[in-house]
C-alpha cells in the first residue's frame, strides 16, 4: 500500500484541476535514472492494462506492478515550506537515498 498524507492530497487536487485531462488519474511511478539509481516520478495518465489503481486518503491513484513492489509501504507527503522541497516520499524499502530526496536505491 501506499499512503498520502493530508497535504500531499492537497496538493494533488490542486494539480489535478490545473493539468489533468478527463478520465485521467495521477501516476506514481519509479524509473531508472537520477544519482541514486532509481527516482520516482508522478504524471497525470490513463489507466494501462497491468496498472493498478489504488486509493488512499480519498484519491484514487494508478501504480504498475513493479512500482508497486518497490513502494510498498510508502507514504508521500508534500512540503512547501521554506526549502521549497515538494513531494516527499519516504519508502522504507531504500536501501539509501540522495539529498534531493527523489531518487533512491
């Protein structure tokens, strides 16, 4: 499973009214790349066949299996104090992360 706090919906719904298309849902994802890695991503996207949509905190959104896999058990929060960080994803399956906060391994 993977939770999103109260402000991370916030800020998502926020997002959703401003670029997403009819019918689409947010996407979080993970993808090989940044310094770490691996580093994790979010779009607003139709639902594909091996997806699976997940619903936490009252959004409902689409994760594929392998993304699953390697987030099960995060939760993503959003910060938009000072240091301007954004989404922030704590993932207890990395094994380290990098100072940007968005890639891991």
């Amino acid at each position: 499973m993977i939770t999103l706090t109260d402000r991370a919906v916030t800020q998502i719904r926020h997002l959703e009214n401003e670029k997403a298309a009819e019918g689409q849902l947010l996407r979080i994802f993970v993808e090989a790349g940044g310094c770490s890695g691996f580093e994790y991503g979010m779009s607003f996207d139709a639902k594909k066949d091996d997806d699976q949509v997940l619903q936490s905190n009252g959004v409902s959104f689409l994760v594929d299996p392998a993304t699953l896999k390697s987030m099960d058990g995060s939760e993503i929060d959003f910060d938009d104090g000072l240091s301007g960080k954004g989404f922030d994803i704590r993932n207890p399956n990395a094994s380290s992360t990098c100072g940007c906060g968005r890639s891991f391994n």
